[in-house]
C-alpha cells in the first residue's frame, strides 16, 4: 500500500511542465490533485518514473466567463465549484456535479482536469462535461488546441492528450434560461465509484441536446437517438433506453444493460420534469 | 530525497523526504504525531484525513513533497480550537468512538460538517460521514454527537 519509488518536480508553469514531460526518457505523470492517481500508485496499480507536479502552477486555477462560455481552468477543484465560487452558467448542472464527486476531503484536493483527462469510466466528470459540449484546450510546445469532448476519449483511461501535452482547462457552453438537466447515478454507497451514469441536457434555445451513458467499459457513450426523443419531449422508459444501449454497443452482460438503462432512464425522466 | 518545508501544528519545519512519502507517514515517522491513522491507505476509509489549508483532505493519498508551503493540521493541532473542544466533549457524551482508530479523521471531518453546514440534518450528516468508515459504532453516537453540537451552536 506504498506507491513504487518515483522521482518528483514542481512545474513552475506550463512551458516548464511540457519541459519536463519532453526531458523525461521513462514513464511520466502529470500530479494535479492526485485523488486517483494516489491511489493508484499506492496500490501500485500505475508505477511512473517521474512525477511532475502541475500543482502550483496559479495559470491552471482560473475561472473565466465569456458571452457563450465559461472557462474552467484544470486546476480548478471540485470543492470550488460545489461550493460556488464559479458563476453558475449551467443552471446548477456542475454544482450539482461537482456536491456529488467522492467526498468532500477528496473535493477539497482532487481537480476537473485532473479527473477529465484520467478519463476513468466511473468518474462524474468526463460524464458529466460531455453531455454539457465541453471542449478542452489542450497545450503543447507547438502551441494550443482546442477538442470538443466528443472527439476526446478514446477509451478507459484513454485520450487523445499527448505525453508531452497539458490539459489547461474546460470550456463549457452557457446554458440558457430555458435549459433543462437530469442527471442519475447509480453508487452502491454515496462517494463510491459509479455503476452507471446517466446525463440529459437538452436546450432548446441552442438546437441542443445530448444523452451520454457513462461508468461502461470504454469512453462515455453518445446516445443521439434517445437526444431527439427527449428534444421532442417524449419521456423514455428503461425499456426504451435499453433498446437504444442495444443500438450502440452489444457488449453489456443483461446486469450492467439493466443499469445502464436504468441510469438513463431516470436521468431522462429528471431532466422532462425539471 | 527533496526537502520540503511546511507548517505542521502551527510550527514551521524543514525536512528531507523521498517523493513517495505520503503526507500521513511524513507527519507520523518523521515528526512523530501519531494520531494521523493510516486505515485503507487509498483514500476511501477517511481516518487519515488531516487539514490541508484550513480544508479536509486524505493525507495518504498526499505526498509530503507536494505540501511544501502548505499549512498542515493533524488532530495534534486542535488544542486551542473552540469547535473541536466542543467536538470531543461530544464524542465522549455520545459514545461516539469505541476502538478509537477512525476517530481522528472522523473529528476532523465532523468538525469541517459543523463548520460548513450549520442547517445539516441527521440525513445531510450521515451522507457527508459517507467518507469516513467506522466499524465499532454503527454511526449512531457519531451523528448524535455532531447533531448536539450543531443544536448548541444554533442554541447560541
């Protein structure tokens, strides 16, 4: 339960941490708030070579609201957001996300960034910023660029960021006034990770709607004919949403296709009522 | 090794540690408080949660080395804290520890609940305990206790 010997070094800013990445000739890992790659190492589950502690770099910790936008940097904590210290452009959609994620001691250090580009299938996040049309700025030595989320995750704990790229932070869409959202998920204990994932947001005002599946086997899951139904208003039963799964990905055992189905279903059913 | 200084208790110290040292063994092998408990060391069990900048975190799943600069309150440090005075006596009025092994991290999560959500009720109380396990008790004189300390604090 003691991680694998690993050297260590704080990045002064993001030039210095792509630096760093470039330099290093082993195994290396970006440290943000490290509340699932600590684990993980302790459990000696991933064993890097090389640490580069992101954490201080004061860059990654802004919070920016544009006209159609809100910017969250990846150092932005959980805790921030639940608590409301970024301006609420989502109609409480990543408040509530974010009151939900683990524990508070763990939302008092673990990072948005850190858990989109960990891109672990039960977490909120990745879920969560998918269904909202979040796109991330990634950076590296030949400067930024920008990828809507739906081109992001390439699979579990997969992406499309480079070893020597830097996630510097979200971008999510404003919601208008007359947006709705639901969202449902399925822990067999609060703070647990997740058995599935259901997020709904639907804005009429934008032409906008998306239903994502997330906490599978792979990358969260678009489901855009389940996003036309509920568009139209019509409400979706857990049978429906299991016929819809079916459509998009056969590998569920009859368990994990009744939770998943499940999850949407429910999380279809808060966003019709909200 | 990388040194790092930090302030533990109130008291700043400089020390040389090797990166993989979690904040929970540097404060208990190195500077001797021993009460930081190390349950599951992956962050789920909550006895190893010490204040991180005023805030709950998990100090096994912190390194050491990435604390530099920070200020660090392990339940060593709560001796001239009102609101933990009021905690403890609350703890032993309610039975609220048996072995005694969760309950550094359970009083300094129980006080973060009184400190940030003076309304909790019992249901708001057993959903922020979720990230603290204790296997003695059943809960019960744990949330009893922070529920008398949040009723004498709206008493006042």
């Amino acid at each position: 339960m003691k991680p694998a010997k690993f050297d260590y070094e704080r990045a002064t800013d993001v030039a210095h941490a792509i630096g760093l990445l470039k330099g290093s000739g082993g195994f290396t890992k970006i440290l943000a708030g490290g509340q699932s790659l600590g684990p993980m190492m302790n459990l000696r589950l991933a064993q890097p070579d090389l640490l580069v502690d992101i954490g201080r770099i004061e860059a990654l910790k802004r919070i920016e609201k544009t006209h159609d936008s809100l910017f969250i940097g990846a150092l932005v904590r959980h805790a921030m957001i639940e608590d409301g210290k970024a301006p609420d452009t989502t109609r409480g959609y990543l408040r509530s996300i974010a009151g939900n994620i683990a524990y508070r001691a763990v939302r008092n250090r673990g990072t948005v960034g850190g858990s989109v580009v960990h891109a672990d299938p039960s977490g909120d996040w990745p879920t969560a910023m998918l269904a909202a049309g979040a796109s991330a700025r990634i950076t590296s030595a030949n400067g930024a660029r920008s990828v809507g989320l739906d081109a992001f995750f390439t699979g579990a704990y997969s992406t499309v960021v480079g070893e020597d790229e830097v996630l510097e932070g979200l971008s999510v869409p404003a919601f208008s006034d007359h947006a709705r959202w639901g969202y449902y998920k399925i822990c067999r204990k609060p703070g647990e990770f997740a058995d599935s994932i259901g997020a709904v947001v639907i804005d009429p005002a934008r032409s906008y709607a998306r239903v994502v599946l997330g906490a599978t086997d792979g990358a969260p899951i678009l489901l855009p004919a389940l996003a036309s139904r509920v568009a139209a208003g019509q409400a979706v039963s857990i049978a429906d949403a299991g016929a819809a799964i079916d459509a998009v990905h056969s590998g569920f055992d009859p368990f994990d296709r009744q939770i998943h189905a499940t999850a949407l279903s429910r999380a279809i059913t808060k966003a019709l009522a909200a | 090794m990388k040194q790092v200084t930090m302030t533990v208790n109130g008291r700043s110290v400089t020390q040389l540690v090797e990166p993989r040292t979690s904040l929970a063994d540097f404060v208990r092998e190195q500077l001797r408080f021993t009460g930081t408990h190390l349950g599951c060391e992956h962050g789920v069990c909550g006895a190893c949660t010490v204040l991180i900048d005023g805030e709950p975190q998990r100090s096994c799943i912190t390194y050491a080395v990435s604390c530099d600069s920070a200020q660090v309150t392990t339940i060593e440090g709560f001796d001239d804290d009102a609101l933990m005075a009021d905690m403890r006596t609350a703890f032993h009025e309610n039975h609220a520890l048996q072995c005694g092994y969760c309950t550094p991290g359970m009083l300094v999560t129980a006080r973060d609940i009184v400190r940030r959500l003076p309304d909790a009720d019992e249901k708001r109380v057993r959903l922020e305990l979720s990230g603290n396990l204790c296997r003695c008790t059943g809960y019960v004189g744990i949330v009893r206790a922070i529920l008398s300390v949040l009723a004498k604090r709206k008493a006042a």
